[in-house]
C-alpha cells in the first residue's frame, strides 16, 4: 500500500513562508480532503491561494477532491466546487447529523482515500 503524510497549514513552523510552504505542499497533493463550510468559501485566501491551484491540479495531474461538507453553505451553488461529488449530501451538513452518522462520513472519506491509495 502507497506511502500518506498527513499535512494541513496549522504545521507550518513559525519562521517559514508560509504561501510558499503551501503551494509546495498543494503540488505534492494527491488527495485534498476539503472540509467545507460558510467560512471556507468566504476566505479569499483559500479560494485565490488555496483551491485554486487544487483546481489546476486536478485538471493537470488528477489530483483527487473530496468534499465533506461541515456546515451550511453555498456549495451546490459553486461551480468550481459543486463538480466534485461531496462525501455527504450538502443538503445534510455534519453538524446536522447525528455522531454515528459522522461516523459514517468519516469511514467513507478513508475508504475513498484507500482506493486511491491502492490504484497508485
């Protein structure tokens, strides 16, 4: 089974640049794993910075998207994002839905990414 380092920016070290450390982490992507709520699509920062070279990269290399969608939001009304299939209805949040429904997501979103890993 392939190799998976786990990244988010909260590890970037202080000192580093951080734009750049982002961008090379984005371009080593294979799967991005979006957690996606109203204060994610209103961040200029990650929709400028942050998907759209995840976008790029998906055209480019077949970087995977996996959408879960956290709370409200205008997802299904966003082009760019609304083409990934969502591992959960966007109609039907996280934060609606019970703990063993989450649960669920969870394992869906580790399935997703074991089949990826495995068709590497």
């Amino acid at each position: 089974m392939g190799h998976v380092k786990l990244w988010s920016d909260t590890i970037i070290l202080s000192g580093e640049k951080r734009k750049e450390k982002i961008e090379e982490e984005l371009n080593n992507a294979a799967i991005a794993v979006l957690l996606i709520s109203a204060d994610f699509m209103a961040s200029d920062f990650i929709i400028s910075d942050e998907l759209q070279p995840l976008l790029k990269l998906a055209e480019s290399k077949g970087t995977i998207i996996i959408p879960i969608i956290i709370k409200p939001c205008r997802f299904l009304r966003e082009p760019t994002l609304s083409q990934f299939q969502s591992v959960n209805n966007p109609l039907n949040p996280l934060c609606k839905i019970s703990e063993f429904e989450q649960e669920e997501i969870y394992e869906k979103v580790a399935q997703r990414i074991e089949l990826a890993i495995k068709s590497e």
